[in-house]
C-alpha cells in the first residue's frame, strides 16, 4: 500500500475509533435477537441473560451513554417516546454494574423543555445518582466526523457525548413513521445528529441512516416494544398497540427487521426488505436482515 493510501485508511479507522473505540460487530452463523413481556428490572435481566447479561456490556467504570427518545411533547401512553420509567430502570442497572455515570440523550424534536416534562423522562430521572440528561442542540455540542464509507452522507455532526463515553447503548421506542414507514434502533440514532432536518430534503434519508450507522455503532439495543404507535407516528396521535414486549440484540439490523414483524405498520404487513434503510444498513455490512439467519431467543 502506498503511504497516501495508508495514511487515509489510518484516518477512516481512526474516525470511526473516535466515535465509539470498543464498538465492534461480530457476524456470527446466526444472530441472537432476544425477546421478553415487561419491562421491570427481573424483565431486563431475563432478557440481556442470552447475550451475557448486562456485566457484559457494563463494567466497573464505564461511562455508558442510552440514546433513548423523547424527541416528541406527548405523554408516555402516547407511544410517541422511550418509556420513561423503562429507561430509569436500565439507567439504575448500569450504575449497579459499576458504571461512574449514565448519560440519557436524545437531541429533541419539539421544544426541549416541553419534552422533558411531558413524556415523563425528567421526572423520572430527577435526583439520580451518576445519572444525567443531556439534550444536545447548540454547535458547541456536536463534533464533525467523516464518514468514509457513506453514500449521501458523507460527513455528519454528532454529539459530543458519543465521543467520551465506553459504553453506547440505543434504547428507542416501536413505532410507524411517515418519511420511513417506521422507527427502531436505526432511525433513533438521528437524535444524535445536530442537523436533524437534512435528512429530509437534502439527500435519501434512508441512505443517511444507514450511513450514519457506520460510524455510530451501539454496543447494545434494547427496543421498548411495550407500546407500539402503529400509525400516526413518530409524533402521534396514532392507534397505540399493548404489545408489552423488549426486544434486545448486539446486531442493529437485525434488531430492526425483527421489529417489522411486531405489527401491521401504518396498517400494512411489512417486511424487513420493505424499508429501505434496513437494506442499506445490510449493505454496509452493519448486520443481519434475513429472519432466517436470526436466532430468536424468548425469554
């Protein structure tokens, strides 16, 4: 290899480095995508145990980072957001496993103050120990990074807590959308993202997604599938399904297929390879879309 061809393949790893240092994907035969009903502390750690448990994403330590969401002023029965008391709950559990601090995030979509009242996130976290709310919005509080292997995205703003922290775990919420069909893992990680609008004019939002998953690589996503907004999303209101569920994978594609299968998306059956940014994501190598090679574990 040439030297300037060396020296820009050090940068591009080095890129990717900066932004989440012990992310890695490991593409086995077939991926566990567990599955468990509720959403208390014994619900989590059944649901995690298949994948290790949470020691093995937590040690004594870390500095963990949940992108959760709570981008929209609705309340928690909406289905609009991360259930609130789900994220304090998994908020508690890392400090438990030896965490130093735990950072909940989401740039907002709506007036920041009016969300953290009304889905239920401040409340909930108010007055816990080592844990904050961050709500990234102003420029000083994003990082430019390339992003060497994107197709319409090619260079992105993220949060500067993605940046210090060991540990990134996505914890977004089920539900439809009306640029994308629908909203998992995937699609939340816009809320780390300081030009959020982009996405929606200026290129294939599909394709920034999936680009964007390239350089931001959760060690973990657990989906809160308790509520599902089968339409009218990401906002609401729509028709809210009961499904009770948590699905958790180290693999973001195929936690994201799985997801198509929950409901009838905007009254539709809908499969992984109708959303395009799930192929796109597959395409990079970021994971597993078919069902077929999926291992799914309930618990």
């Amino acid at each position: 290899m040439e030297r300037r061809d060396f020296l820009k393949a050090s940068l591009a790893v080095a890129a990717l480095a900066a932004v989440n240092p012990s992310a890695t994907f490991s593409a086995e035969e077939k991926v566990k995508v567990c599955v468990t009903k509720g959403s208390t502390r014994e619900a989590i750690a059944r649901l995690l145990a298949p994948l290790g448990g949470l020691g093995n994403f937590v040690k004594k330590g870390s500095r963990v980072l949940v992108k959760a969401n709570f981008s929209f002023s609705m309340p928690p029965e909406a289905g609009t957001s991360t259930d609130p008391e789900l994220v304090k709950t998994f908020a508690l559990m890392c400090r438990e496993a030896g965490a130093t601090n735990v950072i909940v995030l989401d740039n907002t979509i709506k007036a920041s103050k009016v969300c953290l009242e009304r889905t239920g996130i401040e409340a909930a976290l108010k007055g816990l120990d080592g844990v904050k709310i961050a709500v990234p919005q102003k420029s000083p509080d994003f990082r430019e990074v390339a992003i060497p292997k994107g197709k319409a995205l090619t260079k992105v703003k993220l949060a500067n807590d993605l940046f210090s922290t060991d540990v990134y775990i996505n914890m977004p919420v089920a539900k439809s959308h009306g640029s994308t069909h629908v909203s998992f893992g995937l699609k939340n990680q816009m809320g780390l993202i300081q030009d959020r609008t982009s996405f929606h004019w200026k290129f294939d939002i599909h394709q920034g997604i999936a680009d964007l998953a390239t350089v931001a690589r959760p060690q973990l996503t657990i989906l809160d599938a308790t509520r599902c907004l089968k339409t009218g999303g990401p906002g609401g209101p729509g028709t809210v399904v009961q499904k009770g569920l948590l699905v958790a994978s180290t693999d973001p594609v195929a936690l994201d297929a799985y997801a198509t299968t929950l409901v009838e998306w905007q009254d539709k059956p809908t499969k992984p390879q109708d959303v395009k940014y799930i192929v796109y994501a597959a395409e990079h190598g970021l994971g597993v879309m078919d069902l077929a090679n999926m291992e799914l574990v309930e618990v």
